[in-house]
C-alpha cells in the first residue's frame, strides 16, 4: 500500500520538525521520516543556545546576526517554558581582541536585531562583580551582554508535536532507503529501522532535512555518491558545578576560536564548543581526548580552579553539515596543521601518508597526540578516496 502526500520530509531535527509545523500549518498534507529518535542527531548535541553568533560579526555577516537576533525574542515569546533568557560575561584579555573592538561588536549585537526584551550590554569591574569571583585574578574587566538558552530536544519534539496536532505523519525509526523520481512525483520505500517492515510514500515533494546525512539522501535520488557537504564536529564536556551564580562564560582563546561556560541542569556546567573536520559516519561521532585536553586547557586558562579529566561527568558530540564550497576550512586537523596545508603537501610535494607529513616534510610528529595523528590518517584517507572518485567520474564523462 502507498501513502500519498505533498511533502515528505527526511530527517527530523529542528529543520525537518519546523518545517513540518509550517506546511502542515499551511494546509499541505505531510509525512515526517526520522530513521531514530527525533533530535538524535544535531540538534541534541548544540550549546543550547538561541543567539545571534557574536563571533559572526568579525566576518561582516551583518545580516545574519541581524536576522538570527530578531528570532531570538519571537521564540522566547513563543516557547518561555523551554527557552530563557541568559547573560554572559565575557572577560577583557590583553592580547587579543581589543577592548574598544569588543564593545563595538556589543553596541551592534545590542541594536541591529532590535533588541526590545533582554536586558543591554554594559561593563563589569570582575574585582567588584561576583562573575570575577571564579576567574583568575589577572582578569579585571569585562563585559555583559544578553542571549538565550533552550531545551534543543524539547524545541524540536514540541515542534514535531504542533504538526501532528495539524495533521502531519511523524514517522520515527523510519528509514528511507531508496527515493526516486518517477512521473511527475517522487516515491520513497522506507523501512522500520525496529521490525523490518517496509512501506512506501509518494509525494509531490521532498524536503532532505537529513542533517549530516543530507548527502546520502541525495545520493538515493541521483543514483550516485554525493559530496556537497563538509561535516563538521563539535563536542561539549559536563563538570561539575564550578561557581555559584546563574550567569554564563564567553571565553577568547588564543587560536581565535572561542568556548562557553554555562551553569547546567543546576549542579553542572557545560563547556564547549571544539570545532574540526569530521570524515566518519555521522553516527559514530564521539569526543575525542585531545578535545577534551582542549576544552579542560581552554577553561584552565580563565578559572582560578584547575580542571583535571577527574572533573569530568559527561561529554557529546555532534556533527554539524556545512555547504562545501570549496573556500573555507574548519579548524586546525591538528595543532599547527591545517587541511589546505595537507592538500598542499599531497598535490605538490608527493605526500601520501602521515609519517610523509609529521617526520619527513615537517617534525610535527613530535608535538602531536595520538589522536591528533589518526585525525591526520583519517583525512589522508577520505582525500585520497573522493580523488580517485572524482578521477573514476572524470574518465567515465
């Protein structure tokens, strides 16, 4: 038997669930397939955060900040049982981003979204101010500004649960596992991931909100392996509870990245995020010991109590897909190693393996971790295949 729809949706994490609130809300028939739970994936493994993306304003991504910023007070008006306001200090480190830049991007965080609920940004002396009491004394000044935190898995079922209430199919551990287009529709077969059992569901469209596995959903409809995306992984640890106010951290690091601090299910606090290159089953995605060196380092490097692997309660990973237009890196593979630098190495100097790179065209072999050097192998490994895909596609044309 085949269940007809307009739209069917792949995946469902907050994009699959949003869009399935909106067009069943709009009145198109729809049918949500997750093939596990809803949010197990991505959207279950955020910071929990509903901002704007300060750091996006060092790149002129006005526009972005500006729109993220205006969703942020219509979803804390819409959901105040899951989402709540939150404000985070942000120490001055001499060294880094300057002061008068910081208050610059703060003036603008605090105004191009129009800002009309949380509270404004303003100056914190960290010698008089309790948020001072926990970080080092060479901390003396800071700054204070306002986002949001939210119940991600919680957003995206409530969400999931408002389509059904509209009349949405929401399918979980329902795999799809071919998609094709066949007169004028697209007809899926999906499987349940727990009794085997098959179905199929032809729709007008498809919406491929598969999160890391976007391009095997396409790949289903194109009949070939896709590569249009870049994976991304990010990963948080839980210590336990490391002061006592209800504000939160925004630390600068010294590799230009940044991490949080924020105060977790009232007797823990998150810290995160990592941020690299991930060539794996989505899956398979699990912290790694050199980010868990770098997140406890990064802390260390602020609070005046040292973090240890001892601290450690919990730790998760996600992975986030990213457009892949060929211009952009992730972080660093590895310390002081960066992926164009490998491609470089294995185009134009003959590199084909990860003791070709750390022993032989450098010495990095010496200040890397294990893991660090598997990363490398890993990548070695996933380039070396798409080019000798790319080379098998470009001789078949």
């Amino acid at each position: 038997m085949t269940e007809h729809c307009d739209i069917l949706i792949v995946g469902g994490g907050i994009n699959g669930a949003g869009i399935a609130r909106d067009a069943a809300g709009r009145g198109y028939s729809v049918v949500l397939a997750e093939m596990s739970d809803l949010a197990s994936g991505t959207s279950s493994a955020s910071t929990k955060l509903i901002h704007g993306g300060l750091r996006y304003l060092e790149h002129y991504e006005f526009r972005l900040v500006r729109e993220a910023l205006i969703e942020r007070e219509i979803l804390w008006k819409i959901a105040p049982h899951i989402i709540r306001p939150l404000r985070f200090v942000l120490p001055h480190h001499r060294g880094l981003r300057p002061a008068w830049l910081l208050r610059l991007g703060l003036f603008l965080y605090d105004h191009i979204g129009g800002r009309k609920l949380l509270p404004p940004t303003r100056s914190v002396d960290l010698r008089q101010d309790p948020a001072g009491i926990p970080l080092k004394e060479t901390f003396v000044k800071g700054f204070e500004y306002s986002d949001a935190w939210v119940q991600d898995a919680r957003l995206v079922v409530l969400n999931a649960r408002d389509a059904a209430n509209k009349g949405a199919r929401i399918l979980t551990r329902m795999r799809v596992d071919a998609l094709e287009r066949r007169d004028g529709f697209f007809e899926a077969r999906l499987t349940d991931t727990e009794t085997q059992t098959s179905r199929r569901v032809c729709a007008r469209m498809v919406v491929n909100a598969a999160g890391p596995w976007v391009d095997t959903v396409i790949g289903l409809a194109a009949g070939a392996q896709q590569s249009n995306v870049r994976l991304v992984q990010g990963s948080h640890i839980v210590v336990r509870r490391l002061y006592e106010h209800e504000r939160c951290y925004i630390f600068q690091n010294a590799d230009g990245r940044i991490i949080f601090a924020i105060p977790y299910e009232e007797n823990f606090t998150l810290i995160g995020t990592t941020d690299h290159d991930y060539r794996d089953d989505p899956a398979k995605v699990a912290i790694t010991e050199a980010e868990t060196d770098y997140l406890l380092l990064a802390a260390g490097e602020y609070f005046k109590t040292p973090l240890s692997r001892d601290d450690l309660v919990w730790a998760y990973s996600g992975v986030r897909p990213l457009y892949d237009d060929g211009a952009g890196q992730a972080q660093p593979i590895a310390q002081g190693l960066f992926s164009h630098e490998v491609d470089y190495l294995m185009d134009f100097e003959w590199a084909k393996t990860a003791d070709d790179i750390l022993w032989r065209r450098s010495k990095l072999g010496l200040h890397l971790s294990v893991d660090e050097g598997t990363a490398l192998t890993a990548y070695i490994a996933s380039r070396t295949e798409l080019t000798s895909v790319q080379a098998t596609q470009l001789q078949a044309s």
